[in-house]
C-alpha cells in the first residue's frame, strides 16, 4: 500500500499504479517505490540500458518469472535485442552455476580472494603489454 501522493507519482511514470502493489505494507509502500524510483528509473550512473541488463540477469539468477518477464520488457525499451538478451541470461546462469559449485565446495575465501587479485594483476599486464606494442 502506497500513499495518495506516491500513487500520483506512480502513476506518472508508468501509466498506472500496478495492483501488486496493494500488498506492500504501509510502513514499505512509500519507501519501496522511493527505491525504484530513484535507482531503477531516474538517472544514475549505470545507463538505462546497462540497468535492465543487470535487472534481468539478477531477475533470471533468482528464477523469479515476474521479475524476468519485467525486465525484459524493460529492457525491449532500451532497444536491447533478443541475442543480448539471451547472453544476459546465459552470463546469469554461469555466474549462478560456479557460486553453486563454490559454496557446494565450501571454497576458502581467502584463497579465492587472493587468485582472484593474481588473475587480475596477470591481465592487466597483458593489457599493458599489449597496448604497448
């Protein structure tokens, strides 16, 4: 449930007040739509485009089929084609495949942490290198 002023509000952004909204509570509502407002549909410093790809890849991790349905929706408007889309997912799906195996594993964080710096230290050298040449 949202207050009169954030229902105008709504309204003006999206055409209408979606009616899923009547099942936040009244101490969230507001807040809620603040959120969304603000970081999904004003401007940040993620481009719209790069937002609804995230939105969508994090929708899809979640396997939530509201979410995925609204963002790529969402992301139709930013002119994202069906291939990104669909690379989107995939990119989703492999980042939810090795959390899976990491924490099935129970792989030491510190030692993740530490590869992950050497691995990023090796390519930027080979960046550099190659900048270079």
């Amino acid at each position: 449930m949202v207050s009169t002023q954030t229902e105008a509000e709504i309204e003006e952004y999206l055409g209408q007040v979606p009616s899923w909204l009547e099942l936040l509570s009244e101490a969230a509502g507001d807040h809620s739509w603040g959120i969304v407002r603000d970081l999904e549909l004003e401007e940040t410093e993620l481009p719209a485009r790069e937002k609804s790809l995230v939105a969508l890849g994090a929708a899809a991790a979640m396997n939530c089929p509201y979410c995925v349905h609204f963002h790529r929706e969402e992301a139709k408007l930013e002119d994202i084609t069906e291939t990104e889309l669909a690379e989107a997912t995939n990119l989703a799906a492999t980042v939810r495949y090795f959390s899976t195996v990491l924490h099935g594993s129970e792989t030491d964080l510190d030692e993740f942490k530490r590869e992950t710096s050497e691995i990023v230290e090796y390519i930027e050298e080979q960046q550099a290198t190659a900048a270079g040449d």
